[in-house]
C-alpha cells in the first residue's frame, strides 16, 4: 500500500515556473509561457502575442448579489415590521409564507371591512409625541400636518422596497431617505432661544420708512389700504405711523413708564413689515424682523406681570404671535396668543367691548387662536360657549367687516374639526364613528359657503381679485381636505394592498366612500389652482407660511392621488408648481420652506418610482 501524498506546498508566484494564463500561440503549441506582452516564444518568432480575455470572477460575482440580496432582505423586513408592529402575529404572517400559503389577512386587504376602517379612524384621531431637530419632544394631535407626516413616512417605508428597481443604480435606501428617516420628528425653530440684540427701545426708523412698512403690512394682512371689497380677515387696529416721542433718561426708565408702551405695537407691526417685504437680515440676525421684535419685548415688560397689562397690549400680543408662526415658531406663537386671550378674559372683552375696533381685534384674537388649535392639534384655549361678544359689524371709517366676519364662521367649524372630527376635545367621550362626525363637518362647510356675501363669492373659473377673499377659499378647501384626509389615506393604502400585494385591479369608484375621498382630492387641487392665480396676479406679493401650509398640504394628496388612481395625468404641472413655489420662497425664507421642499422632492421620488 502506497503511503499518503503530502500535500503540495504553495509557491509563492515569483517561484512558480508557469504563469497563471498562457497567450494563445504558446496554449496551441503546448509550450511553456513567460507571461510578457509579448512573451519571449512569440517575441522570438515575431508571431503576434494574444492573450484570451479573463474569465469573470465568480465569486466576486456571488458575493456582489449576496449583498444585494442582503440590503434588499434588511428593507424587506423593514417593511414587514412596519406593517405588522406585533412580534408573534409577525412570525405566524412568515411562517404561513414558509408554508407555501396565502395569509388571510393579506387575501382581505383590500376589502373595506369594519375592522379595517376602525384601525384607520383610531390612528387617524390619534396625537405624536414627535423630537425636534435638538431631540425635544412635544406633543401634535391628529388633526398637524406634522402627525400626518410622520404617519405617511412610516406608510412610505413600506412603499421603499415595492419602489425599488433592480439594476437601476439606486438601492432601497437611496430612495427618498430623508423624508423616511423624519420618522419620529418633525421641523421647528420652537426649541432654539430667539436671537436677543442689544437695541435702543425707543429707537424708530425715519417717516418715510415707517410709512412704508406700515402701507406695506395693511396690504398683507388688513384691509389692503382700503383696495379690498372683502375688508380683509384680520383686524389689528389703525395701522398709523407713530408720533415723534420725547426721549427718557434711560432705557430704564422707558422700559418701566407706560408713556412708550405704545410704541411696542408699532414695532411687532415693523418686525412683520420687514418680513413681507423681504428685508435681508444683518450677518448676526437670525430673522430682519429681530430687532423690532426685542424692541416690542423691552416696552412691553415681563409677560408674566399682568399687572401693566391691559386690553390696549392684545393686539401687541396677538401680532407678536402672528409674527412668531412666520419665523416658525408655533409653540411661541401659541403662548402670546393664549397670553392675549387671558388678558382679554380678565379685562371682559369676550363679553362687551367699548369700540368696534376692539370687538374685531378680539375676534380676530378668536381666529388666531382657533388657527393655531389646528396646525398644532391640540385644544383651543377657550370654547364657543363662553363668548357674549357680537360679530362684527360695518361702521363709518372702518372696512367692511365681512371678510373678518366669514373668517370666524370657519374658524367655528375649524374649532368643531378639530374637537370633535378628530376627537382631540370632544364634548361626549363616548366613542363615536369618526365617519359620523366627519359627514357633520362637510355639511357645515358647505353651508359656510353656501351663505357667504356676494363680494365673497368666488366660482372655479373665475377667482376673485382680493386675495384676502382668495385666502378665505383656500382656508376652506383646507379644512374640507383635513376632514376627509383620514378616508382619503385609507384609501391610498387599501389601494397599494390590492395593486402591489394581490396584484389585482383596484375600482376607486366602487369604494363606498368615494364621494369624501374625491373631496379631498378636488379640494387640494382647488387650492393648487388659487395659488396659482394669486402668485401670477400679484407677483411681488409675499406668501406668507399660512398659505404655504396650505399649498404643501394639497401637494402631499396630490402625490398620493396618482398613488390612489395610478397615473400622472395633469397633476404633474400641479406638484411640479408647488416644489417651484417652495424652492422659490426658501431663498427669503427659514428652514420651513427648506424642509418642506426636500419633503415634496423626496416624496415625488417614491410615487414616480
């Protein structure tokens, strides 16, 4: 018997005598090698040296599709635990895939059940403890456009593996990461401390620019200078020019004596008119407006000593607010207008005012109140219940009170949408169909609208030239869109279930609640349609982030309407206006037009893939 063969030592390759690949000549003729170009055979019979092409390797190309396998399982599952957040039922749903079935609850996805529309209305009606960009957590109810964000994100991931194509050099979690990592968070300026200037309390610009401001900040955001049959939708009192004022002694002194308090009124309204007319910030400011902003803070002393403050301070407060949403600030903004409502309680003017001009400045407090409830789904500091105060009124040397009157019969419902739609301070805490309550505020704003005064009447083809009075429609197609956003999303998904998980056809016009959905993507395209008509009609005319919320909202159900309906159609141009818009407005702007650009980018990224 032959003993073992060792086996062979490695040798090293500039010990070795043959070379790993032979040209051709040397393979035909069965000669040794040397491996040159050209080797020293063919070199010495001047015969053309040719080597044959390398073969490809195959385990790199292994393990290539292994980690393509690998990237693609780890978004895949992903997904799954998005889907499917319970542990146990999660391993029985892949187990009964392993098994070679079809699970049951992926057979009846797409059937609009009871179960499934009573999941839907209980994430619908259901508030975020979201992180800012410094890891602060607040909380936003149902009815902010942040809670829906971070709803959509975490629908979104489970559309990140369906949108990703093979070969196509993206990978799953290339395709719009941004808006997908935003899970859990949201965009504010609330948790940074506002920029604090060292600035001269009494200090005015000249005539001339304070007459300026002033012009330009009735034109945004009172009656226009008289221009508007509507009479505008806010009132802040007379927006003049203040008188020359007698220096104090000292800062001090002016900051102490109520003899320049007045004055803080007109420097909130200076703050906001450097905004509106896009006024470039210092190199150390954060915002144009900040040092008129701290001018105001100084004369009106510590807001929590209500001892000074009377009902001449609300609408220094309420505009402070208004201001404070601009520069994204909303939990700021709430606190001066929560201020400002107190101080108006205190003082009785939810119950009798002495002059028309404070009846429409606590209205129009009332407004802004009800406006912030709703952006940040939480609930109004006062109920309806308790104000006595009449509405409006038109009087001598005043502006027609209509379009502020209008604006408080929406912020009624938007009141009612916000309690008792999305359940966020319902009257009755017996539970209730959110369907119910949704059918209850589509037929108050249809009567809203169907009882507006001719001078605010607008048709689909043809829009108004006031756009305060264009602002009012948008507001409403806004609040028709909020409401039947919860059936709207649902739809969107049980869509994707039938298309992309069944691969059967979906019937939108057989959905029983086709009417609301159809609402709500009519009303964002109303919207879209305003604005535009607007921003050509008035060109210099600064978008302030109320409407900008209002047109990134209709561009989100945009997007998810082609998801809904499966194609592009006509709603391109309308998408594609408002990522200009925004783009547009971000170069004046703060981080919210920014964000809400790379929101809409990403977003449009996983619809058209």
């Amino acid at each position: 018997r032959l003993p073992v063969n060792p086996r062979r030592h490695k040798v090293a390759p500039e010990n070795r005598k043959r070379v790993a690949r032979a040209c051709n000549n040397c393979n035909v003729r069965r000669i040794k090698c040397s491996g040159e170009r050209p080797c020293q055979q063919c070199g010495n019979g001047s015969r053309e040296c040719i080597y044959p092409s390398a073969e490809p390797n195959k385990n790199a190309l292994l393990k290539e599709e292994s980690e393509r396998l690998r990237k693609r399982c780890v978004a895949l599952e992903k997904s799954l635990q998005t889907v499917v957040p319970d542990d146990i039922a999660r391993q029985e749903l892949v187990q009964q895939f392993e098994h070679g079935e079809t699970p049951a609850r992926l057979r009846a996805v797409s059937l609009p059940s009871e179960t499934s529309y009573a999941t839907d209305e209980a994430e619908a009606t259901e508030g975020r403890l979201l992180l800012d960009m410094d890891g602060n957590v607040r909380f936003l109810g149902a009815s902010s456009g942040a809670t829906f964000l971070d709803l959509l994100s975490r629908f979104m991931l489970t559309l990140v593996p369906l949108a990703f194509v093979p070969d196509s050099g993206y990978t799953a979690a290339e395709d719009a990461s941004m808006f997908v990592a935003s899970i859990g968070h949201y965009q504010t300026f609330d948790s940074r401390p506002l920029h604090d200037p060292g600035v001269d309390p009494l200090w005015l610009p000249s005539r001339t620019d304070m007459t300026l401001m002033m012009t330009a900040l009735s034109y945004h955001i009172q009656d226009g200078n008289g221009d508007f049959i509507s009479g505008g939708i806010y009132y802040w009192g007379e927006l003049n020019v203040p008188a020359a004022v007698t220096l104090a002694p000292s800062h001090m002194d002016a900051i102490k004596s109520d003899n320049y308090r007045h004055l803080a009124f007109h420097n909130i309204c200076f703050a906001f008119a450097t905004h509106v007319l896009n006024h470039t910030p210092r190199p150390d400011e954060e915002n144009a407006g900040d040092r008129y902003l701290k001018r105001a803070q100084m004369l009106l002393g510590n807001p929590l000593d209500t001892v000074r403050f009377t009902l001449r301070d609300v609408p220094v407060l309420a505009l402070m607010g208004f201001y404070l949403v601009e520069i994204n600030r909303r939990d700021a903004a709430s606190i001066y207008i929560t201020l400002a409502i107190h101080i108006s309680i205190t003082h009785g003017a939810f119950r009798h005012c002495d002059d028309e001009i404070s009846k429409r400045v606590f209205w129009t407090l009332y407004v802004l109140d009800r406006w912030i409830s709703c952006l940040m789904g939480r609930p109004p500091t006062f109920i309806d219940e308790s104000i006595r105060l009449p509405m409006p009124a038109d009087v001598p040397n005043l502006p027609s009170a209509a379009g502020l009157r209008a604006h408080i019969e929406l912020a009624r419902i938007s009141g009612f949408i916000v309690c008792e739609t999305f359940r966020i301070a319902p009257r009755e805490q017996k539970p209730a169909q959110i369907t119910h309550n949704i059918e209850r505020a589509l037929s108050k704003l249809e009567t809203w609208l169907t009882h507006l005064p001719p001078s605010l009447q607008m048709s689909p083809g043809s829009f108004s030239v006031d756009p305060t009075c264009c602002t009012l429609h948008m507001a409403y197609n806004q609040l028709t869109l909020l409401t039947t956003r919860p059936i709207f999303f649902s739809a969107v998904k049980r869509a994707v279930a039938e298309r992309y998980i069944q691969s059967g056809t979906w019937q939108l016009e057989h959905d029983p609640q086709y009417k609301q959905i159809q609402a709500c993507s009519s009303a964002a395209h109303s919207n879209i349609c305003i604005a535009q008509w607007v921003i050509q009609l008035y060109k210099q005319r600064r978008v302030l982030q109320a409407n900008l919320h209002i047109v990134f909202n209709a561009a989100v159900v945009l997007m998810l309407n082609r998801i809904l309906r499966a194609y592009a159609g006509a709603v391109d141009s309308e998408i594609q206006f408002a990522i200009n818009l925004f783009a547009q407005e971000s170069k004046t702007g703060n981080n919210y037009q920014r964000d809400c650009l790379k929101v809409l980018k990403d977003l449009k990224t996983i619809v058209d893939r």
